[in-house]
C-alpha cells in the first residue's frame, strides 16, 4: 500500500469519528422551585477524549453540589459503543430565568439549557423543622370533569434513611389515577438545612362533577442513626426507628360540561390540541387501484391516549378503504400527561377522476383559556388518473356497480334495443350454421379452463393472497363474463373478494383465509356461467366439482 492510499485512510477515518462524536447535556427537569437541586448530565460519544467538563462557567450562577461519572460499553451486532457520561449536581443561586451556560470537553461543547425557578415563601412551620416531613400539592383548586389536575407528594429528609421506604398507594374511587413516571429525588435547602427530596407526581381525571377529596398519603422509612461502636446491634438487625409521616387531605372542586359545549361531540377538555395528516406515498400521481395510506394523528396535552376518540373515516364514492388498529401513546412533561392517537387507512380508488375528500374537524374544550374550540383539516381533492394495465387486463378487484339515474335511462334502453336485435341476429345465424357441414375445431392455444382452475385451487388453499389474485385474474379471462360482473350478481363472490382486497391493500397486512373465496367460486350459478366452447361436452368433468 503506498503512503498516499494509507493517508486518505487516515482521513477518512479521522472524519467518520469526528462526525460520529458528540456531546450532549440535559436536566431532569427544566422547572424548579427556589432552593432545589437539579442533575446536569453530560454525554460524550467521543472514546478518545480523556479528561471531564470544565465547569468554571457554572459558578457565577450555580453552586455545584456533586459530580459522579459512568462509563459504558455497549455492544451490538459486533460493533462497540462507548459512552461516557458526567452527573452534576447544581443548586441556583438565583430566582428566575436560569441559563446553563455551554461546556467544553476537548474540542466539543454542549448547547445551553434554560431553567425556570420559582420562588417559594419560607414558612418556618413545626413540619419543617423535623427531620421527616411530607407535603401534597394540586396545581388547581377546580377542574372539569375528566379533565386532568396533577397531584405533586414531596417528601423531606434531613437524616439518612433506609431504602426501605414506601409511599401509600395513591387510590381515589371516582377518579382515574396515573403516576406519571417513577419517583425522582434531589435537594432542597430550608432553613440553611440541606434536606433530600422524593418527589412522586400523579394525574387525577375525576368522572363525576361536585367535590373530590385526595386522601392523606403516608410515607413510612427507617431512620439511619449514628450510635458508637460498643453499641451496636446484634447481627441481622437494623439500627434506628420507623416513622410514619402523612400529608393532608386536599378538596379538590369538579366543574360540569359547560351548557354551550356540543351534545353530539366527545367531551375533550385539554390544555391544547393538535391535528395532523399523512400519506405514504403523496397523492400526487395517483392511478386507479393503486395503494395509498392516509393517518390522521391528533395530540391532546392533558388528556390520555384512551380519552381521544376515533377519527372520522374516509367514506368517499369510488374510494376502497382498508383501515388498520389505531396507534395510541402517552409521553409526560412538566405540564402531566400529553396523548396521541394514529387512525390509518388504506385507500384504493376505483375510479378516474377528482375524487373529494371531506375536511376533518376535532371539537374540544380549552381548559387553559376556558372556552370551545374547533381544530380541523381542510379538505382535499385526489385527482386520479387511468391505469393503463388496468384498461388491458380485467382488474383483480371488483368495481362498484351503480345503478344508472334517470338522466341516462334512455341510454340504458338503447343498449337493450340493440342487444336483442344482434340477439336475434345471431339465433339466424346459429339456426343457418347447423344446416352446413361439421368443421374441425381448432386446437386450444394457453392453459386449459380446468388447470387455470386448479392453480386458483391451489392458491386459496395455500392461503396466499398475491398468488390467489393472479391465479384469479387468469382464470377470469377465460370466463363468459368479467370478475366484476359476477361479483355485481353474486353476493358471498363479492365479500370473499373484499376480504382478498383487505389483505392485499392493507399496510399493516392481515392474515387471510382463502376457504371464502374458493367456496364462493364454486358455488356461482351453473347456469349464469356458460360453457368453455374448447371443452367437451361429453366426455370432460364439469368445470367447477362439488
């Protein structure tokens, strides 16, 4: 290898791991209020920076309390991931707006974070001066009714305690309860004491209008105490006491539906909403039968994903629709709890043309400025083109047949004038061929009627839509009549060959049986089918056998 081959070798890897690395920093939370601690953490990707963070920049605004680091290896597919990850503890030293500044480990630094604090009056109370204690907090006195009020327990410790600490289950009968995420602890200084902090916050919807009273929540521990060394237990037991410490019950006022709020409308109160629409692909370019999948996603801050209701489905003339399970999620902020729900369909157009899509509208109440809102999507127009293979080929999927309007029932009179004339036409000229003489029939060119019906057979059996449907459109060339004629006169054809459509055309895909379809093929009239004329009438089976 020459040396300007090993150079660019050395270039390139230099640049992969230089855009590879990076360091980031994030906080446990962004909201605090006057005295509490908040975790820094800084990750580095980067296995070739030794050293820590410079945290000089932090101490105009901070006072740091600690720092801790953890390395990681993670290993997947063969391939390593280090980490590394500094955890730095800070109290502000001011009330307010506070920014944590950029820091630098080697070449790299961290974007800023911004903080709120929030001042608290000190009270001095009896509470606080133990070495336990234990407060509740509702972030509003009056809700509505199955809206979402967030209950904050905050317990206080200025001794070590035991990990063998419990908080009460929070359960209220007329109210859905939902912790929101695990229970995160800091410090907090009062009185010039530093105390730790566990925090547990929770989600109330209550169901019912009038008065809620939140039950008192009790925190047991065991206490960490100091005793010489002559005066240690025996073996197996635990130095110090269990104390149990409660909060106080909390009323909490639930407001009705307001009056003006829509009877017809799911009753929706939340702090926002959002409504979104997707498509995959874009309805750009879009040709009769081909595959599109639309999802309709809305987010609502204060509700859960099992309070949003389904969104209206996509009921258009010339439009299949194939919908799949709804997405539902819940992710949680300072604010609680934020829901989202996907609606996803598979839409399949029948037909060329404009085809109109009605607007999509989500009527809710805004908790945060107390009054209705309506949050909708415009509507839509699809313009679909002709599918040239569909013009040669009959279509594998069934069209819609319609009955004419009055405005075209004389063309529909006209057809029928005409077809009975060539009817009679060719009664003559069957009537004059059986006076002349026999003619050899020609051999039959392609597969036979019975072996296209024996590979749909094969087909329905094995379960396997893709191949059911080309073994069906094979086997519909051959007939008298298209697919969508005997599915138009023939009902249980018709479903069987929606369930096939359904696990063709849907994006999460269904498991499909071909039993339906291959009964209903056989079950068709015999005397709406006709007869194969290169078949013999005497000596071949019958074209569909019981």
């Amino acid at each position: 290898m020459s040396r300007r081959t090993t150079l660019l070798l050395l270039l390139a890897i230099s640049a992969g791991h230089a855009q590879a690395a990076n360091l980031v920093a994030s906080v446990d939370r962004s909201r605090l209020n006057s005295g509490e601690t908040v975790e820094l953490t800084v990750e580095s990707s980067d296995v070739t920076q030794f050293g820590k963070p410079d945290l000089s920049p932090l101490d105009a605004q901070f006072e740091v309390s600690g720092t801790r680091q953890i390395n990681q290896l993670t290993t997947l597919g063969g391939d390593n991931h280090a980490t590394t990850r500094w955890i730095i503890t800070l109290l502000p030293k001011e009330n307010g707006t506070v920014v944590i500044p950029p820091l630098q480990v080697g070449a790299l630094k961290t974007q800023p974070i911004t903080l709120q604090v929030v001042e608290t009056a000190s009270q001095n109370t009896s509470a606080e001066l133990a070495p336990v204690f234990i407060e509740a907090n509702l972030d509003q006195t009056s809700v509505y009714v199955q809206a979402q009020a967030l209950l904050t327990v905050r317990v206080y410790h200025s001794v070590s305690l035991y990990d063998d600490s419990s908080l009460t289950p929070l359960q209220i009968p007329d109210a859905r309860v939902e912790q929101l995420g695990e229970s995160r602890t800091y410090e907090k200084v009062i009185n010039s004491i530093r105390h730790g902090v566990i925090e547990t916050r929770y989600a109330l919807y209550p169901q019912h209008s009038g008065t809620l009273m939140i039950p008192a929540q009790t925190f047991s521990a065991t206490l960490v105490e100091s005793r010489p060394a002559q005066e240690n237990t025996l073996q197996g037991t635990k130095p110090g006491k269990m104390i149990h410490v409660s909060s106080a019950a909390l009323p909490l006022t639930i407001k009705p539906k307001p009056d003006l709020y829509p009877a017809d409308a799911p009753w929706l109160p939340a702090r926002n909403l959002t409504l979104n629409e997707g498509w995959n692909p874009t309805p750009d370019h879009v040709q009769v039968g081909d595959s599109l999948t639309r999802s309709l996603t809305v987010e609502a801050e204060g509700l859960s994903s099992a309070q949003l209701p389904a969104l209206p489905s996509t009921e258009v003339n010339g439009l299949r629709r194939y919908p799949d399970q709804p997405v539902l999620g819940n992710r949680t902020s300072d604010r609680g709890l934020t829901g989202s729900r996907e609606d996803r369909e598979a839409l399949v157009p029948t037909r060329a043309g404009a085809l109109e899509l009605p607007p999509v509208e989500v009527v809710w109440w805004n908790t945060h400025e107390d009054h209705l809102e309506r949050t909708s999507l415009p509507a839509r127009t699809v313009q679909v083109a002709v599918n040239p293979s569909l013009v040669v080929d009959t279509p594998a999927t069934p069209t819609i047949i319609t009955a004419p309007d009055d405005e075209r029932l004389w063309q529909w009179q006209l057809s029928t004038l005409l077809l009975a004339c060539t009817t009679l036409l060719g009664f003559a000229l069957w009537w004059r061929a059986r006076r002349q003489p026999a003619v050899q029939r020609a051999a039959q060119t392609g597969p036979s009627p019975r072996t296209l019906l024996d590979d749909l057979k094969r087909a329905t059996q094995a379960n396997d839509p893709q191949a059911t449907r080309q073994a069906l459109d094979a086997w519909a060339r051959q007939q008298p009549e298209t697919l969508a004629d005997m599915a138009a006169r023939f009902v249980p054809l018709s479903d069987a060959l929606d369930g096939l459509n359904g696990a063709l055309y849907s994006e999460s895909g269904q498991y499909w049986l071909g039993d339906d379809l291959w009964r209903a093929i056989k079950a068709i009239p015999v005397a709406e089918r006709g007869q194969d004329p290169a078949t013999d009438t005497t000596s071949l089976p019958p074209l569909y056998p019981k």
